[in-house]
C-alpha cells in the first residue's frame, strides 16, 4: 500500500480528560507533517486517488469539561475535485444540514461558529485504495476540556463479497487519544479480520504513538474490538470494545464496512473510553486498511 498519512501534527485540538486541559498548537494552517511514523504527506486524494464524490458515515464525539457528552452517527456526502479541495456535507448527526470545506490537510473551516480542522485524510495516493478516511477537529464552544472531534470514512461500492473463507486487511490508525495525562494526536497501525461465511468481524488498533507537535510524547493502549458483518450492506459494528485488553465504557464504539471489488479495503471510525464520566483512557480515530491476503 503506498499511502497518503497526512497531519499537521502541531496544529490540532487535543482530547482533554482526567482534568487535563485542550491545547492547541500555532503551525501554519497549510503546513504538512510526517504523521507519526507514516509517511511524507501530500495533497488529499479520493479513495480511488482522484476526484469523485461519495457517501460516508461516521462518528461525531463531543468531549465536554472532561467527561465524554455525545457520542453520535454521522453520515452525509463529501466531493473532492482535480485539485484535492473536498467539500463535505452533513446529512445526520450534530451537524445535520451544514457543509464544510477544505483546501488541503491542515486547513480551517467555519462549523456552526466553531472552528473545524482537517487532521488526516487516510488512504492512498493511487488506484490500489478503494476506500478512505478523514479525521476533522472542531474548536469547543467555550473553555478548555471542550471539543467535537469526527471521524469519517468512505470508499467505492463493494462488489463481489466473498460469501466463503476469510480476509485479513493491515492499514494505519489516526486521531486523538489521552492516556492518564498524555494526550494528544495518536497515529498507529490497523489490523481486521473478517470471516466471510459466519460474518464474524474483529480488528486491533496497535503501535499507538501520542505525539505533542512532531515530537513522540507517550503510548495508547491497544484497542480492539469484536463485530458482526451485515452481509448486504457490508457494514460492521462491534459487539465488543477493549482497551488494553479491558472492557471499554459503555458508549464506546467501533464501525466500519468493506469496500471496492471482492471487498479489496475497509475503513471506519472508533470512539473508545475506559469510562465516560471520568475516562482516564481515549481515543477517537478513524482506520483505512487494504486486503492482504
């Protein structure tokens, strides 16, 4: 897979928990970052490297004076054009009716008065992507400790879903994440097995790196999950959540589906809290992964 990571690593909102306070960083908005361990980034593209329009779905958490308030769906539809600009708009969840639109990773954009970021795109920057991911950071509405934090995901119509033997998909996981008092942009690897005759879907989030700016701050534990794959939409949703091999607070999440041909990739969203009261433990993220096997 040769992929696009892309960050501005400094310039983003962080998850505040435990009493931890947000802070935001002072880049350029149009400044590109190496995204912990991923590699150089580039201009956004579409799932399939180029232009084109899509529907996703995803997860909108809103983070409020330290406890996890909402955790939320969001589906609407985003376009991207020749030069990498992406346009999204909300059809459900907290910013139903509204549209954004940025002109490269690390830019800014008004969100009903708050200001919205885009982090990360994950995908690839040829046709061997058939699916792709986009992370965005809102500016809370007053105070330290408040921010939404969405996590989006799309890729091209599957096609030809094996109904017999198993997949393994290896990708890349990005967000925000907040362990005890370390937080901030969290990049990792992706790892999803999926048994196409019993529908059994499970995955782990592993490598996870908080970084402050470019610099490696702490770890995350891993997060992994357990699901069931919905054969004719080809979406799943977990069953189960664990974070460092514990039970994830109640309202924790992971969603995705299979995409392209013969389900060649998958991409989704996870928001995952040791305790949504108090969490000590979090991370809110999207995956993108290609068939490996």
């Amino acid at each position: 897979m040769n992929k696009i990571f892309l960050a501005a690593l400094a310039g983003t909102a962080m998850i505040a928990v435990a009493g931890c306070s947000s802070t935001s960083g002072n880049n350029s908005s149009g400044d590109q970052g190496t995204g912990g361990g991923g590699s150089q980034g580039g201009e956004p593209s579409g799932p399939s490297g180029g232009d084109g329009e899509y529907t996703f779905g995803g997860t909108t958490a809103q983070l409020r004076d330290g406890s996890v308030t909402t955790v939320a769906d969001t589906t609407g539809d985003y376009t991207e054009d020749d030069n990498g600009n992406i346009s999204v708009s909300f059809t459900s969840g907290p910013y139903d009716g509204q549209s954004l639109s940025f002109s490269e990773v690390g830019s800014t954009a008004d969100l009903d008065g708050q200001t919205a970021t885009l982090e990360a795109f994950l995908g690839s920057d040829n046709d061997a992507s058939t699916s792709g991911a986009l992370y965005i950071s809102v500016d809370g509405e007053s105070g330290e400790g408040n921010g939404d934090f969405i996590a989006l995901y799309s890729g091209d119509t599957i096609s030809d879903l094996p109904q017999e033997g198993t997949g393994t998909y290896r990708g890349d996981y990005f967000g925000e994440a907040q362990n005890g008092a370390t937080g901030g942009l969290v990049s990792g690897s992706s790892e999803i097995a999926v048994d196409f005759q019993s529908g059994a879907v499970s995955g782990d989030f592993s490598g996870l790196t908080i970084y402050d700016g470019d610099d490696a701050i702490g770890a995350m534990d891993d997060v992994g999950f357990a699901g069931t794959l919905d054969k004719n939409s080809a979406a799943y949703v977990a069953d189960s959540v664990t974070i460092g091999g514990d039970a994830a607070g109640e309202g924790s999440i992971v969603k995705g589906s299979l995409f392209g041909g013969g389900a060649s990739s998958t991409a989704g969203s996870v928001a995952a809290f040791d305790n949504a009261d108090n969490p000590t433990k979090a991370t809110i993220g999207v995956f993108q992964a290609n068939r490996a096997d």
